[in-house]
C-alpha cells in the first residue's frame, strides 16, 4: 500500500510541475465544447439561394414566402435566366436554386398541378440532404393548404403526429456536449497513460523501479489513480461548461453519471496503459494513441449515427468504450434513464477494462530481456 | 555467511551471442568489488543477472544466500542498484526523489525522514533539498543517485559504470561514500572501465569477451599474472626501437608509453637486452593495464590451442 501511495504521490508531483499539460487538460474541454457546441450545427439553416420567377404572381410569392419563413433558405439573388441561376449555384454563392415557371399561376388556378423545380448542391452531402427534405415537405404542405382551401369542410385521410422526444427542439448542442464530454476523456486519458509508461522506459528510471521490490500491480495502479481523478475533474468543468453555456438539461441522476464515469474512465486508461507497454519510445506511444483514437471517435457514434454503419464496421464499433459511453452519458443526461438500462454498457466497459490491465500487466515484466 | 555473492558457471546467452560466458565469483561482506573490462565485455549482463533483472540461462548463483533463480524478488529487497543513467527524476526535488524510494521501500514514517536526512548528508546535499534534480550538477547527481539506491540500507550494492561524465573531484568524493559504505560490512560491485578507480578496490574482476579472466586483490594480480618482469627504458626514438623489439625472442611484450618503452621480458633474457640497449632498463611495477593485457593474452593462447591443437 505505501508503495501504490508513493508512485501517486511522485506521478501528481509531476504533474503539478508539468504546467503545459495541465493547461491543456483543463483548456481542452472548455476550447472543444465551445467549438463543437457553436459551431457544428448538424441542423443545416439559412442555406444561401437563388429565385428565378417567371411568374411574378401572388401565388409565387407565396410560395417563397413559405420557404424563406421556413429558415432553412435564405433568398438571397434573384436571376434573371436558367444560366444566371446556374452561374450562381457553380460559383458557390447559392447553394439551391427555385425556378417557378411562367404558367404557374394559371395551372394553379386551373385546378392543374403546377410544377416548381429546386435545384440543389448536392456536393455537401448533409446541406443537400436538409435542403431536400424540406423542399419536399414544404410542397407537401403547402399542397395540402390548397387543397384544403378549395374543398372547405373535408379533412385529410392521415394524420401524422410526431413527438421528437428528450429534445424536442431539435437542438444540436443537447446532442454533441454530452458525445464531446466523452471524447474529450478518452483522448486525455489514453494519451497521457500512453506516455506513463514509455517515459519512464525512455529516461532509464523504469530500470531503477524494476530492480525495487515494486510490485507490476503496484506500479499500474499507482499510475492510474491520479489520473482518474483528472478524469473527473475534466468531466466536470465540461458539465459545467455544458449546462452554464449551452442550458444542456441534465435530467438523470449526476450521481449515477460519475459512478459509472469511473469504468469509461478506467477503460481508457487501460487502454493508454496499453499502448504505453508496447511502445518503446514516446513517440511511437502517441502515433499509436492517435491511430487507436481516430477511428474509435469515428465508429462510436459520436458524429455519424452507427446505424448508417456496414454490418462490418457497425460490429467493429462495439469494441470500442466511447460507443457504450455514449449511450451511457446520453441516456443519464438527455433521457434521464439509470443504471438499469445500462447494465449491458457498463459490463462491456468493465470487460474491457479487465482486459486491457490484465494485458498491460502481464506485458509488463519485471525482467529486462 | 562466508560470502554474500556467490555464482556457478553463470552464463547468459542472448540468441547465439554469450554475452557472460559461466563466470565464478566470491565476493565477501565489506569487499569493494570492481568489475573492469572494455564495453561489451559483459560487465552490465552479469550485474542484470545477479540484481535478479535478467535470467541466467544457465549455471547458478546466490545473492545473500537467495537463490539468483528462486528468490529475485527477495534479492530485490536487499540490494540497492544504481544505473550510469542516474535513474532519477529530473522534474522532482532532491528530497522528494529520496521520499519516493522511501516509499517505494516501505520504509516507516520515522525511519524514512531520518533516512532522508542521513542520505542528504552523505550526498552533501544539505541546502539543496528543495531544488529540482533538473539543475543539479553531474556529481551531485551521481550522489543523489547512490543516496536513493542505498536508503533502504541494502546489504549489497550494484554500481554499474556510476562514474562517467562526473569530474574527477566528484569522483573522488563518490569513492570515499563507497568506502565508508564497504567499512559498514557492506559487499559492493562497481563497474568500470577507469582502471584509478579498479585499484582502489580490494577486489578487481576482469571481464573481457564475456569471461572472468581473474578475480583478485590488485596488488596479487600485479604479482602473479603477468609472467616475467617488466622494465622501462626511455630512447630518442621509441617507436623505431618498438618495432626492432616487437620481433625478439624472449620479449613477451612492447607497447609505447610516452617516450619511454614498457617491455615485458622473460627472467633470463635481461642480459642480452642490456647489452643491446647499452643501458640498463628500470624494473616497474606493472600497471593494471599491463595485466589485462596479460590476462588477455593468456586466454588467448589458450582458446588457440583448445581450439586448434585439441586440448
């Protein structure tokens, strides 16, 4: 025991002198979640567009009102001709196009259905996706508005309610704190264990404790526990950052959200730990850390739903903590549920963690050859 | 207990490389033992090995009455092991690297300041606890360096190579903390290749190409390992006397030192070379140099003729 203590006690001395990397562990959470909470907008509004109306009639007029009321597009030029409109879209300046024909009001008086096109950018994947659907659903709605008005008295055949449940408004910032909180743990903790180890390889004192009667366990624990705690602390300046700044509700029990922190926590730095047995010098231990963190930010769900994933890489994605974190953190704080809906995440995590310090300390030997 | 170090034939292979090839050692309690040799002679295997960190691959050996192969780990407990790298941390303070290996030794709170005190002032770090090892000099360093590895007061003490980079009169500080450690009953094994440093030793193993060529007290081995007498003559031109020389029977031996010429001659030869030289040469006492050049020369032959004459 006083030998765990005392690796604790020299690896928060280090630390504490180690000012640039405390910094950056405390400045990461606050520079990311602003980052990715302002600027990444998954909801695609105010999509630059280009009108040319051939009709110039009330009727056209109200139907780019409507889409301008939407806030999804931003009439923003008026062409004159199909080649000024498509001038606009190959420049970039306008992303979606309106073209509304001569005929169109005279169709639509005429009981006839009035054709309108939308052209739109399809180069940017997620804006042409947005731009889309609500093109569509606006003339869908706007169609049932006509109909209705020329047949008062009837009522449409379906009725369709949806109810986007825990985030009713759609807002993108409840979706991506809790994810960055995630992300921003794992990548601290594996990449400072991932130096834990080789650091001491490299400067020869791993030499020094190996001929002390320090025992593996002893030395893997006492270089964890430290930085469980800076864990935490990073988890918490991030919820303060996401409740204070964002108005992320946290709507389970925050209790439960640490208790079950630690094994996310634990599995990182084990997986850091990992790495840091494996690696013989710094640098290959941070290549390493990256080449392990890349994809698993990418597989877990963080920003592209597992769903959309080939069966392959979807199955891949469960060897990977953030993605059983994920639910975690985004159940506990966005839907409010407990522990008894996670007990499967939080097992995978456990397993995980068993494995990797079960790894990093039978790879560890305490004989040099 | 007779002796605290004791090894059988022990050999260390790395693949087909014998980098310790079954080297016999008895070391008493309060020898200062100096491993000397070139590097890659086998010095740090055989140091790895008896600190229980490499395994032997084969013979046997004990440290303490611990079995090298049963029992490292209770080796471990007594020995204090200090590597030419200074294995310090260089972002703690004096006395914080000293309260870790406290720790790390399970030393008793009591124990362990009056440890620490203690240690500090042997190193003659007193009025240096607070500063960061970063911007300590080599030889405060070095000490730092034995202070850590002794605070557990081990029985036994490994040096490997614990002198380079330091300045001579730091050199000179450091050996008298070893001394005083050997007076306390002590067994310690420095390695080296400053052959100063070997003499002032009661014992000097000689490694090269990974065998024991000798174990003794320097003065013995200047006695008895280098056959015949040395002399010394000093001439206008040396080096075209060394090359006449080089070729004479009855001369074992020529090498150059400074304007003088060191000849190691059979017993008889001596009055030829006198008159030859028309002086006669001074007999000296042969350095440390002269008998590992002996030595090696020695096992030489006689891996030549095991070898080729079926021995």
């Amino acid at each position: 025991m006083s030998r765990i203590i005392s690796v604790i006690k020299k690896e928060y001395l280090q630390l504490r002198r180690d000012r640039l990397t405390l910094i950056l562990i405390f400045m990461l959470p606050l520079v990311q979640l602003l980052l990715f909470g302002y600027a990444i907008q998954t909801e695609v509004k105010h999509i630059p567009t280009v009108v040319f109306d051939q009709s110039l009639s009330s009727e056209s007029r109200d139907i780019l009102s409507s889409f301008s009321a939407s806030g999804y597009f931003d009439v923003m030029y008026s062409a004159n001709s199909y080649q000024q409109v498509t001038r606009y879209i190959d420049k970039g300046r306008a992303q979606v196009g309106i073209i509304i024909p001569p005929d169109f009001s005279r169709k639509l008086a005429q009981n006839e259905s009035a054709p309108l096109q939308v052209i739109v950018d399809a180069s940017d994947n997620m804006v042409a996706n947005q731009a889309i659907a609500i093109a569509n659903s606006i003339g869908l709605i706007k169609s049932q508005q006509i109909l209705l008005q020329k047949q008062p008295g009837t009522s449409l055949p379906l009725d369709v309610r949806v109810r986007p449940w825990y985030n009713p408004d759609g807002i993108t910032a409840y979706y991506m704190v809790p994810a960055i909180l995630g992300v921003i743990v794992t990548m601290t903790m594996v990449i400072i264990t991932a130096m834990a180890i080789v650091r001491e390889r490299e400067r020869g004192t791993l030499e020094q404790l190996i001929v002390t009667p320090l025992k593996n366990y002893e030395l893997m624990l006492g270089k964890i526990i430290p930085y469980i705690v800076l864990g935490y602390l990073q988890i918490s300046v991030a919820l303060l950052v996401g409740s204070l700044v964002f108005k992320v509700p946290i709507r389970g029990n925050i209790l439960e959200l640490y208790l079950l922190t630690l094994f996310f926590i634990t599995a990182s730095l084990g997986l850091g730990l990992t790495i840091s047995n494996i690696a013989k010098t710094q640098m290959q231990a941070m290549q390493m850390a990256f080449f392990v963190m890349l994809p698993s930010i990418l597989l877990s769900g963080f920003m592209f739903p597992r769903q959309a994933m080939p069966d392959v890489i979807y199955y891949i994605s469960y060897i990977v903590p953030l993605t059983y974190y994920l639910d975690i953190i985004r159940g506990i704080v966005l839907k409010g549920i407990g522990f008894s809906y996670l007990v499967g995440q939080v097992s995978a995590l456990l397993i995980f963690s068993l494995l990797m310090l079960g790894i990093s300390t039978t790879k560890f030997k305490k004989k040099l050859d | 207990m007779e002796y605290s170090i004791v090894t059988h034939n022990l050999s260390k292979k790395f693949g087909s490389f014998t980098a310790v090839d079954k080297i016999n050692l008895n070391i008493r309690p309060g020898d200062i033992c100096a491993f000397l040799g070139p590097n890659g002679a086998g010095k740090t295997t055989a140091i790895r090995m008896l600190c229980g960190i490499l395994k032997p691959s084969a013979g046997s050996g004990s440290v303490l009455g611990y079995d090298l192969l049963r029992n490292p780990e209770k080796i471990k407990e007594n020995l204090g092991y200090m590597s030419q790298k200074f294995s310090l941390y260089y972002d703690l303070t004096v006395r914080e690297n000293l309260n870790f290996y406290a720790g790390i030794y399970s030393l008793a709170s009591k124990r362990r300041h009056q440890k620490i005190e203690e240690m500090i002032n042997l190193a003659d770090l007193a009025g240096r606890e607070d500063q960061l090892v970063a911007n300590l000099s080599q030889g405060f360093k070095q000490r730092l360096a034995l202070s850590c590895a002794i605070i557990s007061d081990p029985q036994v003490i490994f040096l490997d190579e614990p002198t380079s980079g330091v300045s001579p009169a730091a050199r000179r500080s450091f050996f008298n903390i070893i001394q005083e450690l050997a007076n306390q009953g002590k067994t310690i094994i420095i390695s080296t290749h400053f052959m100063d440093e070997a003499e002032r030793c009661g014992q000097i193993a000689f490694f090269n190409q990974g065998q024991l060529l000798a174990l003794d007290h320097p003065a013995q081995l200047k006695k008895h390992a280098v056959p015949g007498k040395l002399y010394r003559i000093e001439v206008e031109d040396p080096i075209r006397l060394l090359n006449k020389l080089r070729h004479w029977p009855g001369i074992k031996e020529v090498s150059l030192h400074g304007r003088s010429l060191h000849i190691l001659l059979e017993e008889d030869r001596l009055a030829i070379l006198k008159k030859y030289l028309g002086t006669e040469p001074k007999v000296i006492e042969p350095t440390l140099e002269d008998v590992f050049m002996a030595l090696a020369k020695r096992k030489e032959g006689e891996r030549y003729e095991s070898n080729y004459l079926g021995n």
